[in-house]
C-alpha cells in the first residue's frame, strides 16, 4: 500500500480521533485570525487618516494614546510651518460623534476653507462654509448618500443644527464618508482653542520628503512624523498594544494547542503500539515511522486551518452586526492573515507531534508487538 494511502487509512479509522484533533486547531486558528482580520481593519482605518490630506506625511503629537488625541497647539504650527524644506502644513481638528446607529462614529474635520484646496477637497456642490461659522458645514459626498442629505438641508452635529453649504470629494473614502467645519467652530464645541490634531505637510520642489520629515523629528521632539501605518507606533500607542496582543494570542495558541496534539498523540500511540511495532518488525524506519504520524498530524493541520478560518468568517460576520460595535469594527482579510492561520496550525502540530513521534521511532519491534 503506498504511503500516502496508508497515512489517510490511519486517520479514517481513528475517526473521532481525528475529528477532534481538527475541531481543537480550527478553534486556535479562529481565534487568531479573528483577531489578526480585526486588528488589520483597525490598523486600515487608522491609517486612512494620514491619506485623507493627499500630504507628503503627517505631523502628530508623540506617543498619544490614540491618534485623535493628538494635540498640536498654535505654537508648534508654526514652528513646523518654519521648519526648511517645509512648503505647507495644514493643521486639522479630528473629532468623532455618534450621528446615529449606523453612524456611531462619524468623522467630523474642523479646516479653514482657505486650507481645502490644499488638502485636496473639490467642492462638487454648492460651497464653502465661512471661516468663522458656528451653523455651516460640507458633507462628504459618501456621507450625504449615507444620510439623504443634500445642499440646504440641515444637518445636527456639534450640539447645534448645521446648514449644509456644500457637497466634496477628496478621493479618499474615509474623508468622503466625514463632515468638514470651519475650525475655529470644532475647537470651540470641544473646547480646545488653537488646538489641532494633525498637521498635513507638504515638502518643497524637488525636496527629499525623507530628510525633510527627519528635520522635523529633530526640530520638533515632542512631535512625530508619519507616513505609513508601520509608523503609527510612534504616536498611537493603542495600535502597538493591538499588534503585541495579535502576537500573544498566537504564542499562546500554539503552545496550548501544542500541549492539546501531544495529548492526542501519545493517546494514539499507546493504541497503534502494536500496529507500530510490526511496521518497524516488516523493515519500516525509523524515518519512516516519525513520518507517518506527523504526516497524519501535518494533514489534520491543513484541514483544521481552513475550517478555522470558515469559522472566523462567521464570527466576525457576527460581531460586525453587534450594535455596540456596528460602524466600529471591519475584518481585514489579508494575505498575512491566512499565512498566519497555516502556520499557527502546522506549528502547533509539529510541535505537539515530536515527543509522541520520537517515542514511536523508538519502539522495538518485539517489545511493541507483545504489548497488551
């Protein structure tokens, strides 16, 4: 019999065996990957931010505990506005409110309308709103779809009742789906006078954006530069928080669902001892024999990590459509994320496989075949 067949034999006559054992790493792949996808969607949202400014990279405050908590007073502005190389920095208020149930965090941007079309908002309905109003707004055109809402009507945000001035784009879905302020409005409703969030920066002709956001660093050491979500370290600490949690869950995955084969394994070996033992008495290997169990094991590994993954589609389908978290939480379904799944589940079965392995490679042949 080729070894192939004798391998899927073997794990179709120890069926409940086998189920189980598929059962236990599908439940340790979910569970990471719930968290990787979930991670992943937050990281993405998070990272929209910085591109909604079209921006050759974005100023916050350092190590924040979440990135809308940035705070980048008046001072600092311009400090960063006299920086060399720097061109432009358009300084923004981000807040957030809950519009509704399906809005439950919507983006409000407090700018000065002479900054917009420097931070790439076409206006593709009426107007502007004007500097100094405390009842003017522009919806993006994704949120005036979302919310029915057209030029003249009025929207509620702010504690006050908004006329909408205008409809924009940005080309960028997160900014398409907010509201813009003028600023001085948004820093009086969250009482945060001459405070922004953010700093959209845009670096000279011809300069290096590279060493001109490294002058910026060294010039301005209570702030960060960031151009790409890797860099959200440095001034969200939630995210590294979020990645280290990922990565735990995974270690510790692995190491139960290591402790869960091995378990399994010595169970079967004590079962197959005399099966084992007349393979090595007909010449079967060592070699051989290691590769039959952990062969089997590689199998239920494979299959348990698809059905982990089946599983993990169900359950962020289900916490997406929970009303606390409706709006809130998108599953990010990467590359890195079925990687991720595949090598969760082989870890922990060549980890868990190698002592029972080792322990049936050495089995003599006579010894195993007269065990009761």
């Amino acid at each position: 019999m080729a070894f192939g067949k004798f391998l899927l034999r073997g794990l179709w006559s120890k069926k409940a065996r086998s189920i189980g054992l598929t059962l236990a790493i599908a439940f340790a792949v979910m569970t990471v990957v719930t968290l990787e996808v979930t991670s992943s969607g937050l990281e993405q949202a998070a990272a929209a931010v910085i591109t909604v400014g079209k921006a050759d990279f974005t100023v916050a405050q350092k190590g924040t505990s979440d990135l809308l908590s940035s705070s980048v007073d008046h001072s600092e502005l311009e400090r960063l506005r006299a920086v060399p190389g720097v061109k432009q920095a358009i300084g923004v208020l981000v807040a957030t409110e809950r519009i509704n149930a399906a809005n439950p965090v919507f983006i409000e941007i407090g700018i000065n309308p002479a900054d917009l079309a420097g931070f790439g908002v076409t206006v593709v309905a009426g107007h502007p709103f004007a500097p100094t109003a405390t009842d003017q707004v522009m919806l993006g055109w994704r949120a005036a779809a979302n919310l029915g809402l057209k030029v003249g009507d009025r929207f509620h945000a702010d504690g006050t009742w908004n006329t909408i001035t205008g409809i924009y784009s940005t080309g960028n879905s997160f900014g398409d789906a907010a509201a813009m302020f003028p600023l001085p409005a948004v820093q009086g409703y969250n009482r945060l006078p001459g405070i922004v969030t953010l700093a959209f920066v845009k670096v000279d002709p011809g300069a290096n954006v590279t060493a001109v956001a490294r002058r910026v660093d060294h010039e301005l050491p209570e702030l960060t530069t960031i151009r790409t979500a890797s860099q959200f370290g440095r001034a969200d600490r939630n995210l590294v928080y979020l990645r280290a949690a990922v990565t735990g869950s995974t270690i510790l995955a692995v190491a139960i669902g290591a402790v869960i084969v091995g378990n399994t394994m010595l169970l079967s070996l004590f079962e197959r001892t005399r099966e084992l033992g007349l393979l090595r008495a007909v010449g079967w290997t060592r070699r051989r024999v290691v590769g039959l169990l952990v062969g089997e094991s590689l199998v239920l590994a494979i299959i348990g990590a698809g059905v982990g993954v089946g599983l993990s589609f169900g359950v962020t389908a289900v916490l997406e459509r929970l009303p606390a978290l409706t709006g809130i939480l998108h599953a990010n379904y990467t590359t890195g994320a079925f990687i991720r799944a595949l090598a969760t589940a082989v870890a922990m079965t060549i980890l868990g496989s190698l002592y029972p392995s080792v322990r049936a490679a050495l089995l003599v042949p006579l010894r195993a075949l007269s065990y009761d």
